[in-house]
C-alpha cells in the first residue's frame, strides 16, 4: 500500500508543481522537455544493467514504452496547460475519470472479478467525478474556451493507464526488474520528441532560460518517482481495478485539497461533496 500511496502524492506533487510554473512564469514546454532528459538521465544512471539501443528496441516490450512516450509529451503539456487555465482540481478530475478505460479493459481482456461492492466503487467514483467539477456561473464563463481540453485528456490518460496495464500484464515489467529500464526508454522517447520542436524554436528566436531548466529538473524528480512506485503498485496487487480507482480517486481528492489550501482555488460545498463520495468509493473498492 505504501507504493501506492507514494504515487498518490507524487503525482499531485505534479499538478502542484505546474501551478508554480504559472506563478514563476517558466516556459511550460521548455521546462517539460528538460524534464524527460532529467527523469531519463536518472534512470538510465541508477538501473543496474548498461542500456544500449540495439538491444532497447528488440525488446518485446519496446512499443508500448514508444507509445507512452509520445502520449506522455503531448499529455503533459496539457496538464500544465489545463491546471493553470482550468485549475489543479478539474484538471486532476479531467484526467483521472480514464480510470474507466483501464478498468473496462481488465474486466474484459484480464477476466478481473466483478463484485457488487467493485461496481458500487466505481459508480461512485463517476458521480463523484461529476460533483467535484461542477463549476458556478461565474467559473463557466471563466473556462468555457477550454472546454475541450477535458475530453482529450480524458482520452490520452485513458490511453496511457491501459497501456501500462497491458505491459505490466504482458511483460511483467516489475516481477523482472525492468521498471526502470522501461522508465528510461518512455521518458527518453518522450525527451527525443521534445528536443527538436525545442531546437526549432530556438532558430526562431526564442531563448532557453536557465530557470526553465532548473524547474524541468526539479518536475523530472517526482515524474520519475511517480511512475516507479506506480509501477509496483500494479505489481503488489493482484488485480488492476483494484490500483487504478484508488490511485485515480486518490489524486483527485489529494489535489482538490492542495489546490484549495495552497492556491485558494475555489471549491463549492457540490466540490468538496464530490471529494468525499470519491473517498467513500475508494473504501468500498478497497474492500471488495
């Protein structure tokens, strides 16, 4: 439990961290592109078997780690973008209602057990999605030019979630060890992609700022962490609808609370309803 915990926390630790991008004004693109070098560079430097390309990409569990990574870069300039737009909180909730792809998946390509306590979990979890991003008047008016940034990252961090399942499942990525050899490859993938348009922005004139390295560097520590313990999370427990409401639900409510305390986002009583049918549902979940 204690992985999945620590990738709660990390993980909201994110959606905190692009906030303060915004306060700072750091490049939200620079910053992640430097992140993925970061978090890459750390895996690569503390895995215990020398990684060399040839070998990397005849992997069998080499395309789900590309795919990740392009999803990864687009996905998360989206986020930065969204929490600082939309706010920490219905971005979190934007992004962590995909746990209904993930947990579709396992009940129909794993064969994972349907319980009633399981379905009443996940049926509150949804209902709770509703209320904890349901916005006054005033916040409607304020967000309505984005209105599609939460279903595409409903549909990216769906993506993501299912393919990690799918290697975890497939592959058995943490039973071997190949956590952060499998970590290595989606962040590099993921930097690879960022540093041309970066290169190309930069023969247009725009500069690379110092304090958009160190914010990218301080982004790629959690990023790394987040997924490692994630990882093992899938590992400990034996069924995949069982990390992926806890995990989702629990980011949710950890960032509507950190949003709320720390940047005085606004969250009506409907929100804060929302916040606690989440953790009712992650009780009944974690019981059945």
């Amino acid at each position: 439990m204690i992985y999945l915990v620590l990738s709660i926390l990390l993980t909201t630790t994110l959606m905190l961290i692009f906030k303060l991008f915004e306060r700072f004004n750091i490049n939200n693109f620079q910053a992640i592109v430097f992140n993925y070098i970061t978090a890459g560079s750390i895996c690569f430097f503390v895995t215990d078997t020398p990684l060399r390309v040839t070998q990397i990409i005849n992997e069998p569990w080499f395309t789900s780690a590309f795919l990740i990574g392009i999803l990864f870069i687009c996905g998360f300039n989206l986020i930065a973008f969204s929490a600082q737009k939309i706010g920490i909180a219905i971005t979190s909730v934007a992004t962590k209602i995909s746990l209904c792809i993930p947990i579709i998946f396992g009940f129909i390509y794993y064969g994972d057990q349907f319980s009633f306590l399981k379905i009443s979990g996940i049926c509150l979890a949804l209902i709770s999605i509703y209320f904890t991003s349901k916005k006054d008047t005033e916040q409607k008016e304020n967000s309505q030019n984005y209105i599609l940034i939460p279903v595409v990252l409903f549909l990216c961090t769906g993506l993501i979630d299912l393919i990690f399942i799918y290697s975890q499942e497939s592959y058995e990525i943490v039973a071997k060890g190949l956590e952060l050899k499998f970590s290595a490859v989606l962040y590099s993938i993921a930097g690879c992609i960022g540093v041309p348009i970066l290169i190309v922005k930069l023969l247009r004139g725009r500069k690379i700022e110092l304090k958009n390295v160190i914010a990218g560097f301080v982004l790629g520590i959690p990023n790394v962490l987040s997924i490692v313990f994630f990882l093992k999370s899938l590992h400990h427990f034996p069924e995949s609808t069982f990390v992926f409401p806890i995990n989702n639900m629990g980011i949710v409510a950890a960032s509507a609370i950190f949003a709320s305390v720390l940047f005085k986002e606004h969250l009506s009583k409907i929100n804060w309803l929302g916040i606690v049918i989440a953790m009712l549902s992650i009780l009944l979940i974690s019981i059945s």
